[in-house]
C-alpha cells in the first residue's frame, strides 16, 4: 500500500492544512481535539488544529508572505486593508487580537480601532 504521506488525499489536504496553521499527524497520535480523516473507511491522517492565538500568528506571516514584506513597512491604504481582512477572519475575536495586530502593522491600538470603525462607518452609510 502506498504511505500515508505519499497518498493523494493527504497531497490534496495538505495545502489547506498549511493554510489553516495545522499539522498532520499519524491518526494513532491523534488527540481528543485532533480531527481524523478516514479514505475508504481507513482512517488516514489526523490534522492537529492550532490554538487561536497561533491561527493569527499564522495569518499575519502569510500576509507579510504575500506582501513580500513585513507589514509594518505597508503604506496606510494597505494596513488599513490588512486589518479589514483580519476582521473578516475572525481576527479580533481573538483576546489581545487588537495588540498582536497593531504590533505587526507597526500601529497603535487606538489607530487599528480607528481603522475598524472607518470601515464600519463606510458600510453602514
């Protein structure tokens, strides 16, 4: 039989599992809060999710990944757009969301606050 980590649904799962933060795992090591996927009734890999608080760490490298820069170095109109996009995700449910943000954009609380109620003013008129 082919490896676990050779089989296609594990290359297929994998890139969304990079993407969330998670891990795969072999499903024996698999854990209470690990989540097990199964191929044809034979359980294949476990994913092992992150904490919340490491699901924005992950976020914002993959922003800096993308902008090709770190995001203290965007200008105004592209932190402003990174912060609307963190709050789509979820960002700022997170506790101390606001500061981990700010800290990486190179902000204050205060503006990343600004910026959050401009765009909710915007949507609201």
């Amino acid at each position: 039989m082919t490896e676990p980590r050779d089989h296609p649904f594990v290359t297929a799962v994998k890139p969304l599992v990079d993407a969330m933060g998670g891990r795969v795992i072999a499903p024996a090591e698999a854990g209470d809060d690990d989540v097990v996927l199964a191929w044809e009734g034979e359980d294949l890999l476990a994913v092992r999710l992150p904490q919340l608080a490491d699901s924005l760490d992950h976020i914002l490298a993959a922003l800096e990944r993308k902008h090709g820069k770190p995001l203290a170095e965007l200008d105004r109109k592209s932190k402003q757009e990174v912060v609307r996009l963190l709050e789509a995700r979820g960002a700022f449910a997170v506790r101390h969301g606001v500061e981990t943000v700010a800290s990486a954009i190179g902000v204050s609380r205060f503006t990343v606050y600004n910026y959050l109620n401009r765009d909710n003013t915007t949507k609201s008129e």
